[in-house]
C-alpha cells in the first residue's frame, strides 16, 4: 500500500516536509488552525483546486484527537510531527503506533523518546557509558543533608580547579523550560535555596526531588547531527553552533561546523575536541539503538571539555546548516527527506565514508521582535517581503511573498529562516552580510507603527558567530 503522510505542523516546516513528500513520490495532508488560514503552507493548496483535498482544519496543533481523525478520515498511514508540538511526546509517538488503527510515528520508536526525553536519564546513561556530563546529581535528591554534601564538593572543586565566581544550580527535578531553578554562590545559601527549591518542587510538580549541578557560563552551545535506521545503521552530518541565542533561550544565529580558527583562537584542539563529541554521540545512539533522525546537544568551555546537555529526538529548524556543508555523492542530502525514507523502513544505503563535509554554512532566524526590549514579540501586518536569491542562500518562510500577511498572535512570530554557504567561514560571513542587507520587511502595526525584526540583531552578531 503506497504511504500517506499527515503533517501535523505549521509554517515553513511543514512546507519543507510535504516538499520531502513530494519528492519521494508519496502523498500527504497538511492540517491547520484558522490562525493560520493566510500562511503559505495552506494557501498553496487552498487556492488550487486541484490541492484542496490535501487540507483539513482542526482546533488545535496539539488536540490528538483532532490530528488522529483527520488521518483515520484521509486514510493517512504515517503522521510527521515536525519540531515541537508532538515531535518529542513519547505517549503520542506511543498512541500512533499501538491503536487499533496503527499509524508510522516519522521519529524514533517511542521508548527511545521517553528515554532520551528525560534528561535525568540521559544523564545516567551518559555517565555509565563514561560520556561527559555536567558535573552534579544523575537522580533526585530528597534528602537536605546529603543535597548540602554534594553542593559543598561541587563548590570545593569549582575553586580547586580556580574557576572564578563558582557556583551551582539547585533545580527541581520534575521541573523544565528554566523553572524551579536557583543559583548558589556560597554554601551558607544552600539550606534556605534547597527548601525553597523544594518546596517549589512539591507545589508545581508534586514532586520534591532536587537535582544540583556546576553552574557553568564561558562556553559554547554545539550540536552533532546524527541520522540512523532501523537496521542498525548509523551516521552523523557534522556539527554546527547555536550559542547566539535570545534571552529566552531561542536560537537566533547558527553555524556549521562548531568551530573555526578564522573565527577565534581557542585554548584547545578544536578538530579533536569536535570529532570526540561526535565519537560520544554515536557511540550513545548505539546504547540506545536509536532509529532516525536525532541532534545531541552539548556545551564545551572555554578550555575544551565538552558536557553532553541533552538529547533532541526530532528533527531540528536548523537542520539544513548540517546538510549544507554534508555531501553525499556530491550532492548536499535533505535530512527531512531522509528522516521520512528511514522511518518507513527503508535501509540507509549509504556509510559515513561516503559522506564528506566541507565549507561553511550560517543560519538567521529572522523574527519579529523588539531585540532592545528582551525580544519581546511584534505583532501587525507585512505589507512587503522580499529575499534575494543567490544560488549559495536558501530561504524557509510560511509568509506569502505576493499578498499582505497578518503575523497570528497565537505563535512565535518567526518569519523565516536564512541560510548562506560558502567555501569557507569567513565566505559565508561575508555573504550573510552581504544577503541580510538586500532583505526587505515593510509593515505596521494596529498603532500604525512601522515592524520591528531582529535584522539589525543578525547582523551586529555575525561577528561573534563560534566565539567565547
């Protein structure tokens, strides 16, 4: 039976994988919510008559019951989550492909998501595995005697080591997404932090357990793409950077590979310190057996040592920065393709001594945002939007180009997504320069004021892309 694919995503991902689709000779069905009645991934089926069957409306991105019957309804076979929403939800991943009616979940097998998607675990697994992680607790701590013990260790060897300011963080356990965590600088603290932390714990999560680690600050945020098969086959598509982040935590510039010399003279072997992270990584999605696509996250300071962070289960936005400088028969690969062929069965067909990797390559995340303001969201119409086209740029954008588009307030204001390569690190930065200064973005607010986009905050940072 030939495959059906339902995309349950919005915006420029879900253009991307129903591309994919089309590629790979399979058909699909795109879901969406009336907010996004005007984005392009809908409109280009809606206003053609002969693509109308393709889309269905539901409540919400994250009403399974919604997405499940529209693909019972259409005769779907697989479901591709995207980023965020149900990429990383082992129970989904588990519903889709335990019910009566079984779907293929486009992602790894469910209890690899569980497993990975708890970080405690991760954490375990990593060290039993002898991996580098952040020093402190891989379980809850419920008990303040022996919390303070570990907090005064880590302290200690922060100091013996001659780190500057050190200090830990106190986290509740059950916690994510930066709640339930205080920073001690000094023991004395920890008593009164702990119970508040606690305390937290039990009234948020109705779960005390306290995790503690070394807090640290100087360092790099790298990634270690990685693709794998249901036969056992794994592979990695370099690296890339994502330390230029929003207050928030959200990703604004990225690059790939993790390092460059032309960027900044680091106190360590760059190339060694990236091919270990990239040893680690491989030899983790070997424990676990993993099965797709997946990205290891992890932090290298300022003197080398790397920590593993956490393992993302999905496909990421910046997925395409590793593609761009990975050649696979001379030709750059596209993850999301590749992500949907390996899920459905298909072997690899290919080892790593067929993948080469060279160049560089720099993502933007162009976002509608007060960057002075604590990146606060600009919400209005777009009256003028325009890109140039180059062929060593590429643009991923739900925004119609031809027509006025109203930014929804239901979501991130992301617009697009900007990617240029080139033959070097320093070929890439000029061009990304070069490509932000020709974009155009014109439109208003309900105040009549004029939109607000973090371009000026791309290009002030491009500079600072893979430095300490």
């Amino acid at each position: 039976m030939k495959e059906k694919v339902l995309i349950a995503n919005r915006g420029e991902i879900a253009i991307r994988i129903a591309n994919a689709c089309q590629s790979l000779g399979l058909d699909y069905v795109i879901v969406y919510t009336s907010a996004d009645e005007d984005s392009e991934h809908v409109r280009r089926h809606l206003d053609d008559k002969s693509q109308r069957h393709k889309v269905w409306r539901i409540s919400s991105y994250t009403d399974p019951n919604d997405i499940l019957s529209i693909a019972d309804h259409t005769k779907c076979t697989a479901i591709h989550p995207g980023y965020g929403f149900f990429s990383e939800d082992f129970r989904f991943a588990r519903r889709v492909t335990v019910r009566d009616r079984p779907l293929t979940f486009i992602g790894p097998k469910w209890e690899v998501i569980r497993d990975l998607g708890d970080k405690i675990n991760t954490k375990r697994v990593a060290n039993k595995l002898n991996i580098p992680t952040i020093p402190g607790t891989d379980a809850p701590i419920y008990n303040e005697m022996e919390a303070e013990a570990i907090a005064e260790d880590l302290l200690m060897d922060q100091k013996d080591q001659q780190i500057k300011d050190p200090s830990i963080l106190v986290k509740a356990a059950a916690g994510g997404g930066g709640m339930g965590i205080e920073e001690v600088h000094q023991i004395e603290q920890f008593r009164k932090i702990y119970r508040q932390v606690q305390n937290y714990a039990k009234r948020q999560f109705g779960d005390g357990g306290v995790l503690i680690e070394q807090c640290l600050r100087d360092y790099n945020h790298i990634e270690v793409q990685i693709v794998c098969s249901r036969h056992g086959e794994r592979v990695h598509f370099s690296t890339r950077n994502c330390t230029i982040q929003s207050t928030g935590r959200q990703k604004r510039l990225e690059a790939s590979p993790g390092f460059d010399s032309s960027c900044f003279t680091y106190d360590f072997d760059s190339n060694a310190v990236l091919d270990k992270i990239v040893e680690y990584s491989l030899k983790l999605a070997s424990h676990v057996r993993y099965d797709n696509v997946g990205t290891w996250e992890w932090i290298v300071s300022r003197s080398g040592q790397p920590y593993l962070l956490e393992v993302n289960t999905r496909i990421q936005v910046e997925n395409d920065i590793s593609a761009r400088i990975s050649y696979l028969r001379n030709k750059q690969p596209n993850l999301i393709r590749e992500q949907i062929r390996l899920a459905l069965g298909e072997k690899m067909g290919y080892s790593q001594r067929q993948i080469t990797h060279k160049g560089a390559c720099i993502e933007f995340r162009v976002v509608a945002e007060d960057t002075h303001r604590g990146f606060r969201p600009w919400i209005g119409t777009i009256s003028r939007f325009t890109f140039p086209q180059h062929d060593w740029s590429a643009v991923y954008t739900h925004v119609p180009f031809d027509r006025p588009y109203v930014i929804p307030n239901d979501y991130d204001p992301n617009l697009a997504l900007a990617l240029v390569w080139g033959e070097s690190m320093d070929e890439a930065k000029a061009r990304g320069r070069r490509f932000l200064e020709d974009v155009v973005i014109e439109g208003k607010n309900g105040k009549g004021e004029s939109i607000m986009t973090n371009l000026p905050y791309l290009k002030e940072n491009i500079d600072n892309l893979l430095t300490f």
